[in-house]
C-alpha cells in the first residue's frame, strides 16, 4: 500500500539552495485568496449547494482528463460511466467504476492530473493511500462517507478553499440564474458569469440555429438581420456586466481576424439563417466576430480571452457516440503574428482595450506571443493553458515568454476546471512552480529577494486581479 | 594523450541527490537485455558471421553520422572512401581514412555519435584513449588485433550484448534468405524481419519499376492491376509473419493519410504502371496505401510504424554522386492532427490496432503527439528519432510527452542503427538518461521510488515487448 | 534602495560542483578581446568622438528593447522623446523621460535588457543602486558628471572595452565616410563595413527608388537595366571589401531562394523602375537577389549572412507616426529545408562559399538548421539573435544545435547591437551562460576540462574570427 506524500517541498528543484528560496517564496504566497478568473465550475453547483453523491460521479466522470488517459489504455468510456448520447445504458455502478479508476491509477504518475489527484485525496479527502486494485473499496466507502458532512458541501469547501473571486463561462443566452440566486443568498463568496458567446458566433455549427433561438429568447429580439444581431449581443454584454462579469472568451480554431463590411457581414448572416453557409464563410464571419467583440470591449470594458487552436471532436466515433468535451479535442499549429494584426492593428494601441491571448502551441510562446505582449499595450498574455498546465508545461512558459515580455505583460493562474475539488490543488501547484522559477533566478543572481518577493506575489495574486479587471 | 572516461555517473545530474537517485534506478536496470524493435543491421551480419574488416569499414564508412560531420568541415566524401555511384576510384587505404577521422574527431565533442563512439571504443573495443592525430595508426592497429579473434565476431558480440531480440528492415520483396539462414543454424539468437514497403507504395520514385519487378518475382504475381497489388502486399506480409516478423515500417514524406475509392486507387496505378504520375497522385497514393497498410494491421496484427517527415537527398550533388543515406536527408516541419485524422477515425478506435508514431519535429511532441496517444486506443509514441535520440533529444520528449500522454502510450528504445557496435552503447545511454529524468521526479516528490523503478524497467524493457508485441 | 549586484558568480548554475567548473572557464575567457562581426552601431560615433550628452539620449532614446517594453504597459512614445516622423514635438526634457525610465525599471526584472541595463549602470557608469522612481535624479546628476569625462568619450570606451574589431550595418550606397576617417586617424581601432543591401533588393519598398538614385550616385552608374544593377552591386562590394569588410548581411521576410533567369529578372526589374511590381514579383526577385549574393560571395569571398523572419512594422500606428525600428517587429514561423535548397545546390558544397544563417523561430534549430549546418560544408550557423539572444535563449539554442551539429559549425557571438556602452555587458552575459553550458557538460562527464577549456575560447573568441574571416 503506497502512501500518498504531499511533501511540503514538492516540485522544488532538489539543490538545497534553491529549495531554500523556493520554500520562502512559496511560503510568502501560499496563504493569499484564490482568484479564479476563468473556469467552468458550474454555477449551479454553488447555488443548490447539495452535497457530492459519490466518488466516480465527483472525481471521474465530469473529468476528461481522466477518462481520456483510461480510454486511451483500451478502456471504454461505457464502462466509465459516460452518458451516450443516444442514451445507450451504460455502466451505473459508480463502485465498479471506481475500482477501474483504481486499478489504472499507476497511468497517471507524472502528470498534472496524477498531482492534482493525490493533493485532492490527501489535503481535501484525507486520504493518505495511493488508490490502486488493492483498496479501491475502503477508498471509495471512506470518501463516500466523506461527502455526506456539511463540511464537504460546495459553499463549505468554497470558503474552505479561500477563494476570493470564482468566474464561471456562459453562453450568451445564459439566464445567469444561478448567478442570481447566489447574489440573493446569504453565501458571502463572489462567483460571476463570463459572457462566451462561441455558439451564436460560430455559424457553421449545426447547432447553431437552436443556439440563436436561445439569444432570441433571452435578447427578447427577433434577429433577422445581422444588426439585430449585433444589437442582441450588445445587449447580452450589458445584462452580463450587471451580473457582475468583467470578461468575454472566445474559443476559435485559429486567431484569424478580418473585418467584414455591413454589407458582406450581413450576406453572409443572411445565408446562415438559411443554412447555406460554406466553410470559408464561417471562416470570415468569426474572424469579423473576434473583431466585432473588440470594439465592443473597447465600449464596454470587458477584457477579451481568446483559446484558439484544438480541433475539437476529432475522434468521430467518440464524438457521435457521447458527445463534445470527452478527451477527443487535439491541438493543432497556430499562427498569431499575421492573424491577430487586424484586430491589433485598430484596437490594440486603444488603453480602453484589454486582450488576453492563449495559446496550445507553445513554438509560439517565444516566437510571437512574447514579443506580441511585449510590445501592445492592449494585449496580455493568458498562463499555460489545458495540455501546458503543468509543471514541465509551465516552467517552459516561464522560460519562453519572460525575457521578452516580461512578468507584468502576463496575467497570473487561470484553474481553468471543471472539477471543483481540484481548484485548490492546481493554484497550489501553480504557487509552487512558479515560486521554484524565481528562486533559480535568485539562486542565480538574476533577480534579488525583494524582486522576487514582489513577483511572486504579482503571479499568485495581483496580476489575475488586475489582468481581469477583478 | 586524453584517455576516455566512461565514468560510473556519465549523464547523471550533477546535483548529489538526484545522482544518487538515478545512479539506483540505473543499477536496476543496466542488466536487462536489449530489445530491439527497430533497426537497420543487415542480417548478413550475422548470418556470415566473418570477422570485420578493418576499422574505417567497420566504424566509418557505413556511418552517415559520423562521415556528414566530416563533410561539414569540408572533408570530402572521396577522401573517407564512401563509393561513388558511377565507381569512380575513392580512398581505399583503411589507415588513411582511419587518420583522417582521428584528426577530426573533436568535432563530435557533445554529440551522440561522439557519445557512442566512446563507448565502442572503450568498452567494446578496450581503447582507452581518445583518437587523436598523434594516435592514429596506435589505435587503428590495435583495433585490427582485436577484430582478428573469435571474440570480435558478430554472433559472439551478440551474445555478449545481451540482445534479446534484434529487428532489422527490409524490403516487401526482400527473400529474408538470411533470416532463414539464421534460423537454420545454431544461433541462438533471435533476428526477425520488419515488413518495410516504402520502394513499391513510392509510385514516384525512380525505381519503382525496378521495385515492382522484384515484387512481382517475390510475390509470384503479374501485378497488372492495383488489386493484384493489394494481394502481392498481403502474401508478402503472410510471408513476413511467417519469418517472425511483428511489425511494418513506412517512412513518408508526411502523415497524410486519405482514402481513395477502388476506382481511383485504381486509376492512379495504371498511371504509374505508365510511369505518368505526377505529384499528387504520388502524394494521394501513398496517403491511400497508409490506410491499407492499418487495414491490414487489422487483419494480421502487424504492429503498424511511420516515420514521416524527412526531406530525402536534400544535396542533389552528394545523391547523385554517392547516392542515398550519406547525411544529407533534413527535417521538414510536420503536421499531424489533420493528416492523420482519417487513418485515427478508421481505425484508431480498433483493439486490433497497433500504431506506432515517430516524428523528427519536436514542437509535434506536446502540441499533437501526446494528445492523440494520450486519446486514441490505438496509438502509441515511438522514442525520440535520429537527430533527437541524443541526451538532449530524450529530455526534451520526456518532457514534453509524459505530462499529457504518461509513460505507458510510449514503446520504450530503439537503437535504430546500421552500427551493430554501437547498440549497447545507445541503449546504456538512454537508460541512463531515462534513468535520471526519474530521479528528477523522484527528487521532487513527483514520484516514489517504488513507482520511479517499476517505470524505469518499463521504459528500458517492457514497454518495447509490449509495444511490438514482442 | 536596492543595489545592484553583479555577483561574481552570476548567471551559474547554482550546483557547486557546475558553478565551479563554469567560474574556471569563465575565468579562461573572461579576458579575451571582443570581437564584433554583427552590430548597429554607428561609426560616426567614434568618428567623431564627442562626448555622450545625457543619460536618456545614451541609454533610452536608441533603445527600441526598453521603450518597446514601456510602450507595452501604456506610456506613450512621445513621453519618452521617441522623435515622430512629421516633426510633431514630443518630449524634449531629458531628465523627464529618465524619471518615467526609473519609475518603471521593475518591468525589465529578469529581461536580457534588464542585465545588459545592470552591467552599464555598474561596471561602466559606476552606479551601484537599481533605479527607482526615489532615485532618478541622483542617478540622472551622477551619469551625466561621467559622460562629460574624457575617459567616457567613444574611443576611449572602446578601447576599455578591450574591443578588436568592430563591424557596422551600412547601406549598399553608404559612402563609408567614417569608416575612412577613422582609417585616417590615429584611432587605433579596427571598424569595419558590412554590405547590407536590403534597400535596393527590396524592389517593393515605398523607399526604393530613392534607395536606388543613392546607388546610381554611390556607384556612378546610370542603372537602366537589372545587368547594369547586379554590376553596380558587384562595383559596391568591390568597394566595401576595400574598405575592410568581410560580410555582406540579408534581412529577407522568408529565406525563399530561386534563381530567375536573366531574362525574368530583367522583366521584374523594368516593372520596378515603373513601379508596377506586385507582391510575387517582389518576392521572387528577393529569392533571386540571395541567389546573385551567394555567387558574389563565391567570387569575392564575402561572408554572406541572412536574417529572416521578422514581420517589420507590425503596428501600422507606431510606424506612420515614428517610423521604423520601433520595437513593433515581430517573428513569423520560418521554413528553411526547401526555402533554402535552391541556394544550397547551387553553392552549398563550394569551398569558397561561406553563409551564416540566423533565425527568430527556435523550431527550426534542432529540426533544421542544425542538420543543415551539420552537412553542408558552405554553412555555419549564427548566434541565437534579438528575442532569443538572452539566458534562456542561449541555453535553448546550444542545447538544439550541439547535439546535431556540434560546436564548430556555430559562428561565436553577436551582440548586434545600436547600444555601445552595452557591448561589454553582452559579451560577458554570453561567455557566461556558454562557460556554465559547458560546465554542465563537464559535470554530467560528457566533455572532460582540456575539451571544455578549448570549446569555451572557440566560442568566446576563435569561431567568430573564422566564421567572419576576420
């Protein structure tokens, strides 16, 4: 039986000197607040605050980055418990499910998840034994007994965890009522909404007829022209920023941006109404959206997130049978230098304007995105994101970008999950790199403590809050 | 007079804890025999079992490492006795050839071959100084003692190299008569054949008539149609799995996979059988015969492996003098999200299916590789190839491919060498290296010990039974 | 007040065992003469040998690296005196900008800049406190009490500097002027020209028919047709060679190479005196013109480097309002295996060629330029440059480059700088994070002392002289 060992000095670099200064960075840092500006921790779970019904529905099956490691070794997500979409029955039993999560654990040694999991089992569930075949059942009896204190309920854990500011992503035509039920409840934290309008901007999706049936919905516009268009997401913006967002997102497959006319944007809106768009019409229209949600940042002070760059859905199988969002989404070569100059180009010298961008390409780290941030004052750099949200992922961002760009052209710690558990495990991680990249600078005689000191507060703490308006 | 230093900790980190970490995690596995799933010996080898000649022959000319690092500097190919095409006279004194490269043997300082090198010559060969202009003839003469004795043989260097099983490649027409020959005989060893049809899937090549005729001979078919060539490809590979084959090879110009109709395919054959193709329909072609080639990996279980994106013959004055294979291939920039996206949908869902990929483009490593072998069933990565199978080269995978895909989507070492004494040299490196990656981790308290030493045995043994069902 | 602290040992591993090797071959170099094949700065400079005037204008003001990162947190270019192109006045107070300048020195923490900006204020200007918004002025009075001294006069410095040669960037139809009065007088300096004729190879430039009457009037010949342009060029070169220099220098956006025949060139270069080229005809004739350096070089033995890559201007508004060089250039992905293909058949294996290639798109290092460098004997590989020419980005590059294409295909160091009182600092950055390379080397017992001892003074001194033919 492995013992699961947080130790107090885990990530650091092993030579003692540098571990000495890694320790009193971290240690500087690691009690301030959480500030969460991007992830998809569901509103509703706060709002309804009911506790967590077991450990595969907690732990596993919301979670793609763990099924996707087990589907990848030959296990079906049927046996994990996955929905289909056709609602194809499969398997019900959240301990058998378990157990094949156990029996796999050894898949996971070395990866982010594989870190996140042990810190939520041992410093959340009190859990101090790896999970293998051996003890899957004691594991999942102790923390489902776990799960039914008022201790381990979402608003419980929310303070628990010292989150000072949780945001979540939304569609357009999101009603935002849990946000609202959270503001008229007696719960202290603060939890807004992100305005991600992806469903109504992307023409080509085949759900986007229902999608803008949603926007007329909410908008109480009809839209049948691309102005409406524009005045309904003009108009979401407005109720969004009353709930109390500061940002937009927008997930694109490239950072292409291009600005249509009236005219050409409103043919090529028309077209999609009727369902006639091609492939380069999508193309132009999101590329003309991207521009369209700058200007209206510049209007309305909303930062802009731009995540480009995954195919999403390419295993065709996996996506029909169950879904979006299940592991299948690959990244793929981006290009920023000649894509992003358009939107750059008109609002990126503009001090009302705020642009964070992301990347899955990390050849762009230092090629374009550092010298990009490094020189408009508009734009900032997002942290490593999905893939590179990880310890080697994240020294090398530090490492690419820094020299060019600077700390302070940069925007401290998305968590960026889903699994609400794991937000504590993952700034935690984030403090500790971060904390051991500034004290090999130090060690190095690059920077001074006080310098250090200083930045490594600005990554844990400052920069998220001020990156994102918060 | 430098001697050579095989030091105890060679590539060790330097920082004491982690050496003595790795040094551990080395002892635990230096022993294992060496599996080889992939590499250019030629059976003949060891099948004749005649002593080597000299050591140029032996040592250099077969060496496209070592004679293009000489070319660089301006040495010419003449002078180091690689044949010319048209055989026109070249350097045939060994000794000369022999002092040459002692002169400018500084030049491989840091590098894998300079690595390697030391290694034959010190615990191969039991040279104990560094070749030099002054040692020279010493050396080669001591060199020509020693491949005089039984010992020195290949069949006796095999066993004393604890190989386990040695893959070599050859042609879909090749008569693996010295398979055969091997298999007869009283070797104990086990030398089995990779099934490696680039001359007749390359319908563009020069050579492809000459390539057809030898399938049509080895096959016993006409081959007048694309069907007939299908059932050509199949006998032949029946015929390979007899000899004990478990995998197939194909090295591309890219991953482009596409299928084409029965008409097409086809259409495009009698073309070439005309010798009117063009360029796509070469391109299209073998991106068709990729998917055949997982359709019948399917079938009889052949582990499936591709190699693209080296740019052939780059100096058309060293081809068309010295012909291929003398240092003059470079890497391309390779996409493979989208190119192997039909192959992955067809078959990477498939338990049948085995594929294996290799790239010489490390931005691919954690932007698209690890992410589809950390999905796909299918899919595995092969080990860092050619210019990255190098101390840096095995960091750099490392760690860009565990975090996103683990340890257990990659298929362990390959030696990947026509350099039959270079194999215990190349394997002892990268266990070394492997060896000290997991002693950083270890360090970090990223893994236990237990966990680092089952993983090590993994990635320096098990993962290549495994992986080329071995 | 914070300190500067240019610790003996900075830069270093922090191992002991690493940080002493790297001081012993730090210490090996440390005193070696500068040798400066690429830079910016101006040689009227030292021509005329005035004294600096003030603290801004000497470090701020030519410095696109430090105001491009003052632009990016959102001060304006006219507050820190960056002269507009239409006379617009901007700030002339030089105290003033300096003030704004300490304010905002924190963002440079841990920047290449913020190191060259440590060693000048420390080693060369005698200032021991980081500037601060407290301390502006007392730096300001302090620095301008140096420069009014003789010993802080141009040649004085460069002869501090222990500088042995010095090459200056100089249009095609630079008449060299200083570079004869420097000749002239009893300078005992070595400042030399290289050819860069970008202006009038730029067929597509808004500049290039003024660019073009300087030629006609720097080479006396009427230039009607592309024959009488290459022979204006071949009589510049002839100039420039007399005049000392050794290379010509290529800023290209791609480094596409093809070979027009004579006829095509003379068709695209009519359209261009008509000023009727598009942007294929540009491009092409870009191709063409590397192709006609490199055979120039051939004949005249002129060292041919290119740079390619930087997307020039980015930010329309800083360019029309300041001009060019405004740290708004940004890198693009760069392909050189087939780009340069045609360039490297043609003279690739000529003995009398030499080329030098940079790059801003680190992909292309391990995957192609190293193996280019590592087997055409005509090319050399440049130091990594602007972006990349820092801590981080040195370490990247010898850790892509050596493995393949070992050290002596590399060319020394860069420090291509407009910065003159940085020269120094650049320097001593580089022989230290290459002496700590190669510690790290020593240490992991892959090059012994004697190896790591010569390798450290070929790349601090000897491969920049050979390299350049100086």
């Amino acid at each position: 039986m492995s013992k699961i060992n947080l130790h107090p000095d885990r990530y650091f670099d092993p030579q003692p000197e540098v571990r000495r200064i890694a320790r009193e960075l971290y240690d500087h840092v690691r009690g301030l607040p959480l500030v969460c500006p991007h992830g998809h921790v569901e509103p509703r779970l706060l709002a309804e605050d009911v506790p967590f019904p077991d450990p595969a529905s907690l732990l596993l099956i919301p979670d793609h980055y763990i099924f996707r490691m087990l589907y990848s070794r030959g296990i079906s997500l049927e046996s994990l418990g996955i929905p289909t979409v056709d609602g194809t029955a499969v398997e019900q039993d959240s301990r058998k499910i378990w157990r094949i999560f156990c029996a796999h654990y050894y898949l996971f040694a070395a990866t982010p998840t594989g870190c996140w999991l042990e810190h939520v089992l041992a410093a959340v569930l009190d859990i101090d034994e790896k999970p293998s075949a051996r003890n899957a059942d004691t594991l999942y009896d102790a923390i489902l007994e776990k799960l039914a204190r008022p201790a381990f309920r979402p608003r419980a854990l929310y303070e628990q965890f010292n989150i000072e500011v949780l945001s979540t992503t939304d569609a357009a035509s999101d009603s935002l009522e849990y946000h609202r039920a959270l503001s008229d409840s007696s719960f202290k934290g603060r939890v807004i909404p992100t305005f991600r309008p992806d469903g109504v901007t992307d023409i080509a999706a085949r759900a986007w007829p229902e999608e803008m049936d949603r926007l007329r919905a909410a908008s109480g516009l009809a839209i049948h022209s691309y102005r409406e268009f524009i005045a309904a997401l003009e108009k979401r913006r407005a109720f969004f920023r009353e709930m109390g967002a500061t940002a937009t997102d927008h997930g694109v497959n490239t950072p292409f941006t291009h600005r249509l006319s009236g005219q050409e944007a409103e043919t090529i809106f028309q077209k999609a109404l009727k369902g006639q768009v091609d492939a380069n019409d999508a193309r132009l229209f999101t590329a003309h959206m991207l521009m369209e949600m700058a200007r209206m940042s510049v209007d309305d002070g909303l930062v802009m997130q731009i995540h480009p760059g995954a195919w999403r859905n390419h295993n065709r199988f996996i996506h029909e049978r169950f879904g979006a969002d299940k592991g299948a989404d690959i990244p793929v070569h981006t290009e920023f230098t000649g894509n992003l100059r358009p939107l750059l180009e008109a609002y990126g010298n503009d001090p009302n304007f705020r642009l964070i961008v992301f990347t899955l390409d990390e050849s762009t780290y230092a090629r374009e995105l550092a010298p990009l941030a490094g020189h408009y004052p508009a734009m900032r750099l997002g942290p490593p994101w999905w893939f590179h949200d990880s310890i080697h992922g994240m020294i090398r961002y530090r490492e690419r970008v820094t020299e060019t760009a600077g700390f302070y052209n940069t925007v401290g710690f998305n968590d960026d999950t889903r699994a609400f558990l794991s937000i504590p495990a993952r700034h935690d991680l984030n403090r500790r790199v971060d904390a051991n990249f500034l004290a090999g600078l130090v060690s190095r005689h690059i920077l001074d403590m006080e310098q250090a000191r200083e930045i490594a507060r600005a990554l844990a703490y400052d920069l998220a809050r001020d990156g994102y308006k918060l």
